[in-house]
C-alpha cells in the first residue's frame, strides 16, 4: 500500500542525499589542488552541479514521500469513518426491518 511505498521512497531520498553529500564533500576536498591548474576550477564545478542535482532530486522525493505517508494516514481515518457511518446505516435499516 501508500505506506510501503512512502518508505521505499523515503529510502531512496536519503541515498541520493547522501550522493549529493559525498560528491560535494569530493568537490570541496578536491578544489585546493584545482585552483592552481587553469580552468580547474571550471572541470571541477561539474562536482558542484551534480552535488547540487543529487541534493535537489533526494529532497524532492522526500517531499514525495512524506506527502504519500500524509495521504495514506488520511485515507485510513476516512474509511475508518466510512466504517462507523456504514454501521450505523445497517442499524438504522435493521430497526425498521420487519
């Protein structure tokens, strides 16, 4: 149901969190030694942007994620009252069966 999936989401979010972090813990490691080649800050700001993507895209399907947990909970307080509704709907009928 939505709850699996939202963790199944979830998981995926934290690792392309964790890519985003690594690859810009790379960048930042890797920067002293690009500064002095020319244009090696350039080559190595794709680091950056793919950091930054990895970071963006991971949030985006935490967000996913959270939002399915949010669904899936309302839905189980709405047929829990359907229930309740659909109970007392057969009672009433019941009392006017002959």
């Amino acid at each position: 149901g939505l709850p699996e999936i939202a963790d199944e989401i979830r998981r995926r979010s934290a690792a392309l969190h964790r890519a985003g972090e690594e690859t810009e813990d790379a960048f930042r490691m890797l920067m002293p030694f690009a500064m002095p080649i020319p244009l090696g800050f350039y080559a190595l700001s794709d680091l950056h942007t793919w950091a930054a993507t990895f970071t963006r895209y991971g949030e985006g399907l935490g967000a996913l994620a959270t939002e399915l947990r949010g669904r899936a909970d309302e839905y189980e307080k709405m047929a829990a009252a359907l229930d309740k509704e659909l109970i007392k709907v057969s009672e009433e009928m019941n009392r006017y069966a002959p």
